[in-house]
C-alpha cells in the first residue's frame, strides 16, 4: 500500500525520467495525463493561503517547470512565445477569471448561519489564494497552448489518449467484475460512495479517479481518439478501429449511460465527417453548452416534455433526473442573491433547510461554478473552454485545419455535454482546450526550423502523394535540332459574285 502523499510527492521525480528519455510534447503528456489516471484523489498537500498541491495541480506544474527547462535541447523546440496565449480574448478570459476569484473572496465577508449550522466568512486576504487555485486550474491550458500547439503534437495526443485508455480498460473491466477495489488496495481509501458505484447487478469502475462517470467520459473520448487515427493513418486504420471496438466495449460494460449515449452521437461525425464538418458539430455543441444555463434561469427549456418522455423510457432514471432539476432549481435560485461573484468555497453556495442540514445534490460542473464563482467566473472558465472551437471555425486558415485538431474539437464537446449533469471538468479538458488555443495561434502552421513544437511534418497515410510522370521521349528527339518558330499566316482572298450574263 502507499501513502497517498508520498506518490503526490513522488510524481516530480517520475516526471524528470519522463524528460530525460521522451521527446518534450511526449514528456509534457505523459507527465499530465499519466499523473491524472494514477495518483490518488481526494488528497493534497495545503500551505497556508496557498492552493492545495494534489493530482490536479502537481502534474501540470511539474509539466510546466520541467518544460521550460528540457526545451531547446534537440527534442522538441521552444514551444511558442510566452506563457499566456497571444490572443487577446484568451487573455482577457483569464483576467476575468483572476478578478473574479479575488472579488469572490473580497465581497463575501460575512458568517452564514443556517440553523445549527455557521458557515465560515471568506477573508480579504484569501483572495490570493483564490487567484492562484484559479491559475493552478489552468496550468494544462498553458503549458498544452506553448508547447502543443502543432498539428504533429495533436496527433500525439490522441495516441497517447487511446494507450493510456486501452490500458485503463483492462482495468475498468477487472473492477466491473470484482468490484471497485485498487483505489483501496493501492492507496488505502475508496474515493466516493459505494453505493453509486452499484449498478444493475455489477459495478461500475473507478480505479484511480474520483467517481466512475469520469472513467466513462474517459473512455468515451478514448473511443473517438481511435475513430480519428484510424483516418489520419489510413495504413493502420485495421488496428485503430479494432482499438475503438475494445474501447467501446469496455465502456458499454462500465454502466456509464451518458457516456455510452454521448458516444454514440458523435461516432457518425468522427466517422464520416470532414474537418469542417467536425468542427461546425463541435461549436454547435459549445454554443447550446453555454447558452445552457441562461435558458435554465429563464425557464425557457421544454423540461417538463422531457421528463415525461423519461418517465415513459425508466421511471427510476426519471425520478433521479427530477430530483437532479429540483436541486439545480434550489441553487439557481440561491445564486441569484449574489449573481456576479457567486458566494465562495466552503459550502456558502449549498442550500440548507430550517435545521442546518444541507439538502443539495451539485452534480453539474455549470451549476457549481456558478453558485461558488458567480456568473463572472462561469463566463471566464467556460469561455476559455468554448471559445477556441468557434475561433478555429472561422479563423482565415480553417481549411488547413485537419482531421488531428478538428477530432479534438469533438473530444471536448463530448466532455461539455458530460459537464451538463455530472461535475467532469478535469485536467485533461483543460489540456484539449490549451493545444486548441495553440493551434489557433500556429495558424498556419510554421516548421519546427522556428522552434515550434509539433509543427506538421509529412506523414504516410494521412495524405497520398502521387509523384508526377513526365511523358515518355523518344530516343532519337534528343538529337533533333530544334524546330524553327512557327507562325501562321493566312492569305484573304476577296470572292466576288458571278455577274449574270
């Protein structure tokens, strides 16, 4: 068994092996990716007005810090300029959300006192510790932005999505089978409730993440990685389609319903569609995802349609999804009261009966960054999230945008549509829309001869050259002496009719 924090402290020292063998954007994934699906949740190493340094915030850092000294070495370049994204509507999302945490902090100064419950006041000097978990949120997006922003390291990506998936699988099915136990048996803990995790005579898996409905989103994404390989290199699509076969089998198994149904929507697009195609499904789907929780607040939403439609399909499933509405009803309503910078951490934004006793079940990430951040912290995060996909669609080099980027649009509209019911915003959400802001700023795409990391070289399968044929000379034309100029010239001759005799 090892504790907890040792492997959060050990992970660093992983990560330097990582940088001394792998080329830089292979480190920066291995490092990020690996870190997420292995070390444990619901542990972290907190400083005073400090952020908490756990598996959400170590691996990036790491990633970020061992980069910018590894980079320039002959494996990979010097990524882009700086550390922030160069365009300016990222940059001020940024802000916003740096402001927004430090005014969440500054206008919460009072004690909350619901029944036998006294929830804390936020103090004035909390708010920097505020503003850096906010920056510690978006270290993938920075470290993804400068040093994966080329077409190359795109297509890394999703091969190191679908190994790590496939490995993940075996073990998504081995807790399908003997229940969710390697969290317990590696690091001494389960990291959720049990009973959730029960699921129609089996179990749905964990491993080393938070909740199963991450390892299903996982897994989903997994699936369409492979689907886009398998048409990227054409010359290994038997092997990347039979790997989207065993993914998709392992996630149907893992009792993971909305993941299974998010899945299956956006196979056809990662199937059949071009480039543009995909990246015209995936805004479609960023925009109704932001637009959401307006047409929540304003009711506007044939909800009531829908529930019926799920009474007829599960009862059971219906009566989980009303109390889901009435709990994001309770904390809308809640959020009103504070609209711009949301009411702070320490439960404040829950809602509480007569007794004190907390009431809420928060599932949506949407509705969750609302009540704590405010609308002002919803727009920034989930803007940076959006944004990209629409930009790419109509950047003025969108038709050089491949099939390696636009995939990944959809990856990550898979996981917006995810963040509608479940809390599934994770480092690797943060990580997909940091190569997407990158690769908006490549634009074009220059060589790596500019120290761009992961700048398009030709690969075989994703587009077939054909040499040009130059037509066949006869022998003997080499000894001919060259032909003299030729001009036409043409003799008008003026006919005249035959007068009658």
């Amino acid at each position: 068994m090892i504790p907890p924090l040792l492997a959060i402290f050990a992970w660093p020292l992983v990560s330097i092996a990582f940088f001394r063998r792998l080329r830089l954007p292979l480190a920066i994934l291995v490092t990020v990716i690996g870190g997420y699906l292995l070390l444990p949740e619901n542990t972290a190493f907190d400083l005073p007005l400090l952020p908490s340094l756990g598996k959400h915030t170590v691996p990036a850092l790491v990633a970020l810090g061992l980069a910018a000294i590894f980079a320039g070495n002959g494996r990979g370049g010097d990524g882009l300029p700086g550390v922030l994204p160069g365009h300016w509507i990222a940059r001020l999302l940024i802000v916003m959300i740096a402001v927004g945490a430090a005014m969440t902090a500054l206008t919460n100064p009072d004690m909350l006192f619901y029944g036998a419950t006294v929830l804390p006041a936020i103090r004035p000097y909390d708010a920097g510790s505020n503003v850096l978990g906010a920056i510690m949120m978006l270290l993938p997006l920075l470290v993804a932005r400068r040093y994966l922003a080329g077409p190359d390291a795109h297509v890394l990506l999703l091969r190191v999505l679908c190994i790590a998936a496939v490995g993940y699988a075996f073990l998504a099915l081995f807790e399908v089978r003997m229940s969710p136990q390697l969290n317990r048996w590696v690091y001494g803990f389960f990291p959720h409730s049990w009973a959730q995790h029960v699921r129609g005579g089996a179990f749905r898996p964990v491993i080393f993440l938070a909740h199963g409905l991450l390892v299903g989103i996982f897994l989903s994404g997994a699936v369409l990685a492979a689907i886009g390989l398998a048409r990227i290199q054409s010359e290994r699509r038997s092997k990347f389609l039979l790997t989207a076969l065993w993914l998709g089998l392992a996630l149907m198994l893992s009792k993971n319903l909305g993941a299974v149904f998010i899945t299956v929507m956006l196979l056809p697009v990662a199937l059949f569609l071009p480039p543009r195609g995909q990246l015209i499904a995936a805004a479609s789907i960023a925009g109704l995802f932001l637009l959401y929780p307006v047409a929540r607040s304003a009711d506007i939403l044939p909800i009531a349609r829908v529930v019926t439609l799920a009474q007829d399909i599960d009862p059971e499933r219906a009566a989980s999804f009303i109390t889901r509405l009435e709990n994001e009803d309770r904390m809308l309503a809640k959020s009103t009261e504070r609209p711009l910078f949301g009411w702070g951490g320490w439960g404040r934004s829950r809602v509480y009966d007569e007794t004190g006793r907390d009431i809420t079940i928060a599932d949506g990430a949407w509705v969750i960054t609302i009540g704590v951040d405010g609308w002002v912290g919803y727009v920034g995060r989930y803007g940076l999230l959006v944004l990209p996909i629409f930009l790419l669609l109509f950047h003025k080099n969108r038709y050089r945008i491949g099939l390696e980027t636009s995939v990944l649009t959809l990856i990550l509209a898979g996981n917006l549509i995810d963040m509608v019911p479940n809390s599934s915003n994770t480092p690797l959400t943060w990580l997909i829309a940091g190569v997407l802001w990158g690769r908006l700023e490549l634009g074009s795409a220059v060589s790596e001869e500019h120290g761009v990391v992961g700048a398009p070289k030709p690969r075989a399968g994703y587009r077939r050259k054909i040499p040009a044929r130059e037509p066949p000379v006869a022998p003997e034309a080499a000894t001919l002496p060259p032909r003299p100029a030729y001009s036409r010239q043409v003799t008008r001759t003026r006919h005249t009719r035959p007068t009658a005799k």
